[in-house]
C-alpha cells in the first residue's frame, strides 16, 4: 500500500521514487493539457519560452514521459485534473 499524497503535487508512479512535480511544473503541464503551444503557455504564466521548456523536460523526467503527448495522456491517467474533469455550459442562443 502506498502513502497518500499529502502535497498538492500530482503523484507519479512508483519507478519516479520520491520526486514530485513542482508547482510550476504543475502549472505548465496543466496548460500543456489544455493544448497550448510553449509560448501560449509562456504569455499565460508571464514566463519566459525556455523556461516552460525547460518545466516540460523536468516533468518528462520524473514522469518517464517521452512526448508531450505521453505526458497529457500520463496527467489523465494518473491525476484527473479539474480540466479533465470539468464541464463547459455553453450560454444558450437567442431565440
């Protein structure tokens, strides 16, 4: 049986050891989700491109990720995201 979670950081799997996502790497790998580009997900965390590269790569890393697209598919497997989860009501047309 494995401890619980006690940080607000997603978990990773067992091979990762003890290493968490950062809360920055939280945040980017969040928006990764969303589908924006490194530099749409730069001017959304008023960051720098190569710093979100650089967030991405470390959360490759600890995930054993090897894609973005691994990583989104890893953040859906494993930690159900509020954006995964989320319902978007649409504002109903005028009749």
């Amino acid at each position: 049986m494995q401890p619980q979670n006690q940080s607000n950081s997603f978990p990773l799997p067992p091979s990762a050891g003890s290493q968490r996502l950062s809360p920055a790497e939280q945040s980017v790998v969040t928006l990764l989700f969303e589908g924006l580009s490194n530099k749409a997900i730069a001017q959304r965390l008023i960051l720098s491109p190569r710093t979100v590269e650089s967030h991405i790569s470390h959360a490759l890393a600890k995930t054993g990720c090897q894609s973005r697209l691994e990583l989104t598919l890893w953040l859906i497997a494993n930690c159900q995201p509020e954006a995964a989860t989320s319902v978007v009501t649409l504002p109903g047309l005028p009749a």
